[in-house]
C-alpha cells in the first residue's frame, strides 16, 4: 500500500491571518479531533480546505503548501463565497436539514447545486495533483458526495472509499432531492462506502435500488461497471485521551470546583453544538416537566446545560438560540430559589480539561437529539467515567444507541419517556451503574477511533477482491490483447452477439430499447467484412429485429432461438415445428401477476409469453417472480414449457429450444478459427455453453457465469467490439 490519501471538507489544521500574520491552528470539529491521532500514525496526506480565503491565501500559496506539508496537509484553496455557496447554502441549507428528517427546512436552488458540483471538482483536481499509483484514497462526509465517481473518471483504477458521518435517510426522503441520482453516482464511485449503522447502509442500498435500479447482494451493488460494497462502521473515539485525561491533576482539581460549586447535587449535563436536529429545546421541555413532577429534587439537581455556538449568522440557529434563552430563563424563572439556579446554561466553547472534569462530575449524560449520525459525546461521557459511575440516557435515533445498549434509551418525541428516563437514571444503584458502565467502557475501550479506521481501511484493501470472490474473470489487458490478436489472424471469424443489455442497455419498455446509430453503423460494418459471420441473438420478435436491422448484412435470431435468419437466405425459419395452443392456458396466469404488479405487463412473441418487471418496484417485482416460477413449475412440465428468468423478465416457451442450440446452426455449419459470444443474461448462457472451449465468451456484467470472461457494461461491450472493427481486413 502506498500512502494513505484523507479527503474531507476541512483540514485538521485552520489557516488565520491575524495582523498580516499567518497563524495556523488546530481545527475543532469530531472528525478532525477523531482522526488526528490516526492519520499521524500512517503514511497519510489529508487533503482539505484551510480555513482562509483563497484570495487572502494567494500571495503566501507556496508558503501555506510547504506549512501544512510539514504537517501531512495538502491545501484545496476556495474563495469564501465558494465556501458560502456550497457549503453554507447546498451542504448546511438542502443536505444537512433533509438527512437529519428535516425536509421543512430544506432548499433546493440549482445555483448551490452548481456550486457543490465545482467543489467537488475543485477537490477532485487538487488530489489528482498529488495522487500516485498505489495510493488509497479515503474521502469523507456528505460535502463530497460526488467526489469519488469523479475521481474514478480521472485516475487509473484507484482504490477509493467513502464515509458519511451523518445519517443517510429513508428513500421517502431522498427522493426528495432533485439530484439523488448523481449523488447516488457519485457515491457508488467508491469501493467501500461506509455508514455508522447498518441502518443508514440499508437506506442507501434501498434508495441505490429503487431510484438507480441497481440490484445489491450481502451489501454488494453491481452499479454498472463496477461492484461497491456497503457497510456499517461505528466511529469510535480516542479512549484513552479521555480516560488518561480524566485521572490527571488537574482535571482532579477542576471537579473539585465543580464539586464546591454544586456542593451535594446531583448533575445532569448535556454537551451539544447549536443545531435544530440536538433536540435541544424538546430536552429542556422534558426536563422543566421533571422538576414539576418530583418536588423532591428542588434544589438538589442541576441541569448543566453546554451549548457550543454554531452558524451564529444564519436565521433559524439565530431564532434557536434566542429560543433556548428564553426556555432557560423561564424554567429557572420558575424553579430558582436563592441560591439554586436548576438549569446552568454556557453558550460557549469550553476547554478540554473542564470538559472532561464536567463529563466525571455529572450523574447523567443526557443526550437527546432528534437525529444524529452517531453522536461522539455519549461516547466521551463513558470513557471520562474512571470512577465506574454515571448514567447515559440517550436517544433512540442517535447512531450510538446500536451500540451502547445498555444505556436508558428514549425517545425524544416523548416527554414522559425522558422524565422517566431521568428518575431512572438519579435513582439508579451504584452496583447496577458500575455493570451498565463497565460493558460499556470494554466496548468503546476495544472499538476506539484507531480500530474503526484501521477497519475501514483494511475493508476498503480487501474489497478489491470482490470480484474474484464473486466468480467474476474481468477480461484484463493481456487477455483482450490476446482476444484481438486471435481475431487479427483468423481465417474464419464467428461473433454471436446478443442485443439488449449487451449492445444496448435496457429500457423500461422494450419498444424504447431501439438501436443506436452507432450500434446500426457497427454491425453493418462489421457484416461487410469478408470471412466473418455476424449473428445477431435475441430474445425480440422477428418483427422488431426486421424492422432495425432487416437490411444489415446479418444473421439474426429471434425469440432465444424459435426463428433464424441466415444472412444467405433472408428467410425467417423455424428451429423446428412448435405450437402455440400453451398460451391460451398460460397468459391468465401471466396477466394475473400483472394485475397484483403495478408497473409489469406482458409481452407476446410467436412462441413464447413474458411477464416484465423492469418498471416495478424492485422487492415486490423479485418477490412475484418468485411466486410465478413456482406457480407455473408444475404446469410447464406437463405442457413441454421451459421458464426462463431473464433481467427483470420471467418468459414461458417451447422446452429445449434456446440461443445455444440456434447458435449450433452456424457451429455446426463452417469451420471457424475465431469464434465470439456476447450476451448479458441467464438466456445468453445456453450460447456460451453451446461455443467450444477454447473459443472467447463474454458476459456483460459483474456476476456468475459459464462464459470465460466478464466485462462491466454494454459500454465496454461496444467498445471492444469497435477495436476487432478496426483489426478488419489487417489479417487478410
């Protein structure tokens, strides 16, 4: 492995100009706090924004570089109002809200939308800048959404991962957004794609399905041209820090102000960034209904309530934070006596020791946000609890609570639920606060920040071997080499060459599914070479493989294999005598299905029945396919049918005809020296079986198969297809 390549919005390091002076200072944030320790410890470039203007930063570019290198930093340099754009307006003001459930207070303008696209490609140039071969690229959070499909356009097969540190929501949610596909893309442009639960994963694997039509196995997508894997990483924390941190001297003296503070109350805190989706004020409602109903715990509990300012400048946090003061003031307007204040408010950022020394001091963390993607304070809390005290309540929509199961869980829509919580927590025993502690903390202690990333890395290294473990044989360089010199020096050249999905991708409809003209252009050139025969295999009728290509100088089957058109004749025959009396019996069943479907139909051919479901939701269409095939096992038997289960098809016809055995019609016919199969799907299989050995068959896509070789996608189909055009008459 070479070095080890972090992309995120900003880098661990921020850039100030104080006085005409460059300062540059540790950033705040999880991630950055997170990774710090890790990144330094590995052969690793973080790759981010600065923190200044790149008109500020300008004059003292080179100086910047060559600063942060010396910290295993690489600038991506944006002007404020590209900051402002893409980050402030698509990022906070349309991502942020919609992710977290709030979709109220999502905006969707094109111009932010254009401003995150020329972020993402900002940052796209600056890492190809640095990039070399062997290196792994790790990008990070919902800033960079499209960054790795861009990367993948730009560089030669990089190894590439991406991690989204927020919730990724339900498909009711994300279809909301007016660009879900190109996120969707962009995301899936990387190997290993990695979410804090398995609930997130799930709902990108949903929308991957439904929106994009993208099938997933094991956590496996085959997205065109490629296979990402999807999976759950719960982002640890730096145990140790918190845990060393909380023994030493003068964290000890800090909890004992804190302690001649509070005297003999009880504490409650809470830690949170300003922001609408923390719960904020639902916890302070909840907690100003637990003071009303237990009397007992006037002046005998405080509620210390840590607020770090955020967006200060942007309206709702502006008329969230005016609400907090006033929810603040009014319970403790209410409660207060001389000389207790129930709820202690700081609206501000506080040091890391008395962070730590509030964090040992508190009987309960309680942390209550609507949605959070993992929420690293409930962790903190833990580790910070040397003296196997303390209680965590903690929501059932933060990502934490798959995890920390032994914490009193609630939900934070119900106020009851975290007033009970509450009693819960303050009455709770010592003995039993010591047990739900110490699972807790062994857990946390073993998958702390440095296991998560080395998981995620070594996942992302691993997953490279997808594909062989999935049976797939990519046609490599050396082998397509091979194939083009075989075909160069044949005498006799033989290509039987499937139509949809191999020549042309699907369509919702097979009467969209028509020809290009650079598919038309291709076989006729194709068919005018001497020595090579150009059979055209399809599942069509004849009427729409006469109507496309009934004057290209090829042959044609029809129906996977019922009707033949030798190129010589131009006579549509029949493999051999069939019936059609079946269908009478069949298509109630057929049509049935397609009632209890929305979105499938059926489709007549001369001597064979398919039931579509291309355009259905996905689930429901597999869960009736499978339903068909049982129901018509037995009946196909007794009438000589075969079912064939295509790419969102399910066809009844005649038993024992297919592609492979029309395909013997040439086989058997000539003798060739180079012979050629592609096709894509379960009915393309009988073909490969039916070529020899030794001759080159091609699956398109990424999944099992009789054929030799694999290849990703009618694109690549078509592409090798016009590189053996070129070879032409060389050979001859």
């Amino acid at each position: 492995m070479g070095r080890l390549l972090i992309v995120s919005n900003r880098l661990p390091v921020t850039v100030h100009r104080k006085r005409g002076q460059l300062h540059f200072e540790p950033s705040a944030g999880g991630l950055a706090t997170g990774l710090s320790s890790f990144y330094r410890s590995y052969n690793a470039l973080w790759i981010g924004w600065p923190g200044i203007d790149k008109r500020e930063g300008t004059a003292n570019k080179d100086d910047i570089k060559e600063k942060l290198l010396a910290e295993n930093c690489y600038p991506v340099f944006l002007s404020q109002k590209e900051v402002d754009e893409y980050y402030g307006k698509f990022c906070s003001a349309t991502i942020w809200p919609l992710f977290h459930y709030f979709p109220q207070y999502a905006s969707y303008t094109q111009s932010s939308w254009q401003a995150y696209e020329k972020a993402n490609h900002t940052f796209c140039d600056a890492i190809v800048e640095v990039w070399e071969q062997g290196d792994t690229i790790w990008v990070h959070d919902f800033h960079l959404m499209l960054l790795p499909q861009m990367l993948r356009e730009r560089l030669p097969d990089p190894t590439i991962g991406f991690f989204l540190h927020i919730p990724f929501p339900s498909i009711e949610l994300f279809r909301l957004l007016p660009w879900r596909s190109q996120l969707l893309n962009g995301m899936l442009g990387a190997d290993l794609i990695g979410f804090h639960t398995w609930e997130y994963a799930g709902h990108f694997l949903s929308s991957s399905r439904f929106l994009l039509g993208y099938d997933s196995w094991m956590g496996r997508i085959t997205a065109g041209d490629r296979i990402s894997k999807v999976d759950a990483f719960p982002m640890g924390i730096d145990y140790e820090r918190f845990a060393g941190t909380a023994i030493t001297s003068e964290v000890e003296k800090e909890v004992e102000k804190l302690d001649r503070s509070f005297k003999d109350r009880k504490v409650v805190l809470s830690v949170d960034r300003l922001d609408y989706s923390k719960g904020i004020l639902r916890r302070l409602e909840a907690f100003g209904l637990f003071l009303e109903r237990n009397p007992q715990y006037r002046e005998k509990l405080t509620f210390v309530l840590v607020v770090v300012p955020s967006r200060t400048m942007v309206a709702r946090y502006a008329l969230l934070k005016r609400q907090i003061d006033e929810l603040v003031g009014a319970i403790n307007g209410k409660h207060g006596t001389i000389g207790w204040t129930p709820v202690w408010y700081m609206y501000r950022s506080i040091p890391f020791q008395t962070l730590v020394a509030l964090y040992r001091r508190a009987d309960v963390g309680l942390i209550t946000p609507v949605r959070d993607g993992m929420n690293l304070v409930a962790k903190e809390y833990l580790a910070s609890r040397v003296d196997g005290r303390g209680v965590l309540v903690l929501s059932e929509t933060a990502g934490a609570s798959k995890e920390l199961g032994e914490a009193l869980t609630i939900n934070v829509n119900n106020d009851n639920d975290i007033v009970e919580a509450l009693e819960h927590a303050l009455e709770m025993p010592d003995a039993e606060q010591a047990e739900r502690l110490r699972i807790m903390q062994r857990r946390l202690r073993r998958y702390n920040v440095q296991r998560w990333a080395e998981d995620f890395i070594h996942t992302l290294l691993d997953s490279s071997k997808l594909q062989e473990e999935m049976g797939v044989k990519p046609l490599g360089a050396q082998s397509r080499r091979k194939l083009i010199k075989c075909y160069h020096e044949a005498q006799r050249r033989l290509l039987l060459l499937d139509y949809d999905g191999t020549l042309v991708p699907f369509a919702s409809r097979p009467s969209k599914a028509v020809p290009t003209r650079e598919v038309l252009d291709l076989l006729s050139e194709l068919g005018r070479q001497s020595h090579i025969d150009v059979v055209l295999t399809s599942g069509r009728d004849r009427d729409s493989l006469d109507g496309w290509f009934g004057e290209l100088p090829i042959s044609m089957i029809a129906e996977h294999g019922v009707w033949l058109k030798p190129r010589e004749t131009r006579q549509w025959e029949m493999i051999e005598p069939l019936n059609a009396d079946w269908k009478e019996e069949v298509r109630p069943i057929l049509e049935m299905y397609a009632d209890r479907t929305p979105g499938s139909f059926v489709e007549e051919k001369d001597f064979s029945l398919v039931w579509q479901y291309r355009r259905s939701d996905s689930r429901l269409g597999e869960l009736r396919a499978r339903e068909l095939v049982a129901h018509l096992e037995g009946l196909t038997t007794n009438l000589d049918l075969q079912v064939l289960e295509g790419n969102k098809v399910v066809e009844v016809k005649n038993s024992g005809v297919n592609k492979g055995r029309a395909a013997l019609r040439w086989l058997n016919a000539n003798e060739y020296d180079f012979v050629l199969a592609i096709g894509d799907d379960w009915t393309d299989e009988d073909t490969f079986k039916s070529v020899p050995e030794e001759c080159w068959s091609i699956k398109v896509g990424l999944s099992t198969t009789a054929a030799r070789y694999n290849i990703s996608s009618h694109n690549k189909a078509l592409a090798l297809l016009h590189e053996l055009l070129q070879q032409g008459e060389q050979g001859h």
